[in-house]
C-alpha cells in the first residue's frame, strides 16, 4: 500500500502541482493509500450557492438536476461545481483505514461521520443517486469518498438524527465565526438571515451582543422576515433585496438612525451582494463573507470604490470546535431545533 500525502496532493491528476480544491480533476480511484480514510456515503449536502445555480440551469428538473451533479463528478472526480467554486459535505460510515494512521485518530470501522472538509477536494464516486431533497440541498447516495490524513471530520452525535446533524455541520464555521467576531451591545446585520447558516448566526449574534445590541435580519422573502420576526432573534426583519446595495444600506440606515452596522454576516447563496454588504457597514466595521458565492474581487475593489474603510473576512468554513459548538446550538435552544427539524430533515 502506498503512502500518500498528507494534503491529498498524490490525488491530483490535472494540473499537477496543486492541492486538490484547486486542481480541475483529481484521483477518484477508491483503492486508499495507507494514510487515507475510506468512506461509505450515504448523503451529500451540497454548498448551497451550488445547488441553487444547478436546480436554476436545471429549471427544477430532476432529472436534468440528477445529470448535473453526476456529470460533474464524472468530469472532475470530486463534487466541485465548475461554476460556484463550491462544493459542500457528505456522511457515511467509515469502511476502512489505512494502517498509517491506526492507532492516531478515534476512528474505527463501521463510525458514522460527517466531513468537515469541502466536497470540492474530496475524491468522490457515486454509484446510484437515491433521492434528491430540493429545499434542503441534500442528495441521498449509494457511493464511496476519501479522506485524506489533514481532513477533518466529526463523529455522528447520538442524540441528534443524521440528517439534522448534516444540515447543522454544513454551516457550522458561521455561527462559530459570528460568537468571534459579535460583541456586546453591537449592531449587527445577518444577510440571509432566514436561511440555515443565516438563522445559527442570528441566534449566536443575539447571544453575543446582548440586551444592548441590535440584531437585524436581511431577507428579500417575506415568509423569511416573518420567520425571523416570530422567532424573537431579530430586533428588526428588513425584506431587502441584498443586491439592491444602496436599498440595502438606506433600510439598514433607516434602523440604526444612520449609524449602520458594526458587523454584516453575509449568508446569502446568490452573487451581486458584495457592495450591499459594504455599503450597510459603518465604517472600520467587519463583514464576514460566509457566502461562497462572494466574489472577493468585487468586493475589494467595490469598497475602495466606495471610499469604505472595512474589514472583510473570507468565510473560512472552518474554526477549531466549530462542529460542536453548532451542535450545541441546537441543543441548547428548542425553538432553533424545531425550527431545522421542520426545514431540513
């Protein structure tokens, strides 16, 4: 058996010299190297900027959807849209381990886990596509993944249903990024509030800033701003488009009696929400892009556009117990949990 990099990099078949989130085509082989996990799936959560651009190509067919996904993974050995530049996460059971790295993790065969790494560098074959979950951007599979020996992973809680647990750890790195970033008494604006990352960070960013900060959630739909109202989280509920930037920042304007935001979470899964994101930002506040359809390049040169002075942070997916503190939320809060076992399983 051979030995394989750490970083998954002996994966990576085009172009060499890359890891395997960048390459185009990597290995997808399920023979494992001896420092290498190998999973059986039985779903994929796909990035929803992802599934959202591919249910749109597909004008709702599922077919046509069903196609896509595994054209892609076909072409590429891995689930990494060409378009979005995302991927997502998947469970299954451990089905083996390779003998370098016995006795160095707490896995054994037959553990149910969810990755924490991106589908995007995951090497990936799917056998049989079982059933596609539109609103929850879920695909049950019969196929097989690896892991490499740098991947992160998370063992499947007891208390809390497989497919709660995927749609949680899908978006686990916002809520641990929010208690980070989200102080006492600040204003803070979540665009997307009423999808699921956006909900976790308007429950985190309430409890961090306290009875003396102001919450506001961001939603075009109304059901959304309702939601959000109903919950209690939200000081205010706005139904802005986020691409409407100036829209965005007058409404948030309008709330804060024109102090703006000390800090924006966007979560939203379409682009074009950059500068709306900015724009509603005071200035040498934060905004945290957890959205993978952010362009980072519209973003830079939109807020030395607009003459901002702001801090943005890429939405780096992961944060040392992130999986366990999005975990935790659930546990900790009812009406959160209802609120995913109604959603999203």
């Amino acid at each position: 058996m051979k030995t394989g990099s750490a970083y998954g990099t002996h994966r990576v078949l085009e172009p060499l010299g890359v890891l395997p989130q960048g390459a185009w085509k990597i290995d997808n082989a399920m023979a494992i190297f001896d420092n290498e996990i190998l999973i059986d799936v039985s779903a994929l959560n796909i990035d929803a900027a992802s599934f959202t651009q591919i249910k749109n190509e597909a004008q709702g067919d599922l077919a046509q959807i069903e196609r896509s996904v595994l054209g892609i993974v076909q072409q590429r050995g891995k689930m990494h849209n060409p378009v979005t530049g995302s991927g997502g996460m998947l469970i299954g059971a451990v089905r083996e381990i390779g003998p370098a790295l016995a006795g160095k993790i707490d896995l054994k065969v037959g553990d149910k886990i969810a990755t924490l790494v991106s589908l995007s560098l995951t090497p990936l074959r799917i056998d049989e596509v079982v059933r596609l979950h539109l609103q929850q951007d879920q695909i049950e599979i019969v196929g097989q993944a690896i892991l490499f020996e740098t991947g992160l992973y998370a063992k499947l809680p007891e208390d809390i249903p497989e497919k709660l647990a995927l749609a949680v750890l899908d978006v686990a790195g916002a809520p641990a990024q929010t208690a980070r970033l989200v102080q006492a008494g600040d204003t803070v604006v979540v665009i997307g509030g009423g999808g699921k990352s956006g909900t976790l960070c308007l429950y985190e960013a309430r409890k961090r800033a306290g009875p003396t900060g102001c919450i506001i959630g961001v939603s075009p739909f109304e059901k959304d701003c309702q939601r959000m109202q109903a919950l209690g989280w939200a000081d205010h509920a706005l139904q802005v488009d986020a691409t409407d930037a100036l829209g965005l920042m007058q409404a948030v304007s309008g709330v804060t009696q024109g102090r703006l935001a000390d800090v924006v979470i966007n979560c939203v899964n379409i682009p074009n929400t950059e500068m709306g994101s900015i724009l509603a930002t005071r200035e040498h506040g934060k905004i945290y892009f957890f959205s993978m359809a952010t362009s980072f390049t519209a973003a830079a040169l939109g807020a030395e556009g607009a003459a901002k002075d702001v801090e943005m942070i890429v939405g780096n997916g992961y944060a040392v117990g992130h999986a366990q503190h999005a975990l935790d939320l659930l546990r900790e809060s009812a009406p959160l949990r209802r609120l995913f076992e109604e959603l999203y399983v």
